[in-house]
C-alpha cells in the first residue's frame, strides 16, 4: 500500500507543546484546524509517496544519512506568506540550509525520490500555526493577533524526523539521531 511520509526537524519539549498550544488557541478562536494535523516542524522534505511495506528500507537509507553534526536553531516571532499562511520565524542559519541541501541530494540519490522541488523562494524553513483552511477574511484577523507578539525559543538541533500520515493525522514514524 502506498503511504504518505515527509522529513522534518520536530522541535523538543516544552517548545513542542507550547507551538501545539498556539495552533489549538487558534483553532478555538477561529476555528481552523490544519495546523492541529502534525506536530510543530521544519519540514526539510515535502510530502512523498513511499510503499508502506518498504518502509524498513527507507528508515534503514535514512539512518545511514549521518552528515549532519549538533547546531542550535533560533525561532523569533512570527510571519506570513500571504493570504493563507501565519509561521514562526526559524532565523537564517547556514547550517541548517547546508544540512536541507545535503539530505535532499541524498534522498534523490539513495531512495530515488524526485518530488522535491526547488522553487522560486527556495528553502524557507519555519514551522506554521495556520494554513489550508484559513480563510483570507480570518487570516488578517489572526495575522493582527500575531503581528506584533514575541516568540522567542532556542533549541539544539540533534537529528531530524520521519513522519507519517495515518489517514488523519500526521504522526512521527522514525527519530535519526546524531
């Protein structure tokens, strides 16, 4: 059966629960829920069709990607991508840019995934509290919520996160560790 997966860095606790907070504030205030389907992430590869019964070998590729060492990530306020999406901020780090262009060169590489594509913005990380079913009327609403307010986190990046869909839900599959 064909599965779903994507890769993504999954921010530890409490910074985890507090950006699950935000999003479930927003989903009682206004009602969109989208962001309430995965835990708060980078994403570092976008959704791509794997077969479920092969999965030990796309986790077994992956564990083999060690080109990756400890770097601290920055998360600092909030922002938009005009009209459907409100994210946290992850501050520009060369690190962590050089770390995505390396796992999608080995992904394309080593498991033969070619849907992750380079386009005009390129790699934006930051981890979103709002989209899909935001409507434009609502997003301004929350973009005036959020605008002016300070989130302001530091965590140690120390391994990324396979991540799953059950059919309703994104979960975490996989933790590869440094």
């Amino acid at each position: 059966m064909i599965q779903k997966y994507f890769i993504a860095i999954v921010p530890p606790e409490p910074i985890q629960q507090e950006i699950q907070n935000i999003k479930q504030f927003i989903f009682e205030t206004h009602g969109t829920k989208g962001a309430l389907r995965s835990p708060a992430h980078i994403t570092l590869h976008m959704p791509f069709n794997w077969e479920e019964e092969k999965e030990d070998v796309l986790i077994y590729k992956l564990k083999e990607f060690n080109q990756f060492s400890e770097f601290e990530i920055t998360l600092n306020n909030f922002n938009y991508f005009e009209p459907r999406v409100i994210f946290i901020v992850v501050e520009k780090n060369p690190i962590l840019f050089q770390f995505q262009v390396q796992l999608t060169k080995y992904i394309k590489e080593q498991l033969h995934i070619f849907n992750q594509y380079e386009d005009k913005r390129g790699f934006h990380p930051h981890i979103t509290i709002a989209f899909r079913d935001l409507k434009k009327q609502t997003f301004y609403k929350v973009w005036e919520e959020y605008k002016t307010q300070i989130f302001s986190k530091k965590f140690s990046f120390t391994g990324f996160s396979l991540l799953k869909f059950n059919g309703k839900i994104w979960e975490v599959c996989e933790n590869f560790n440094t």
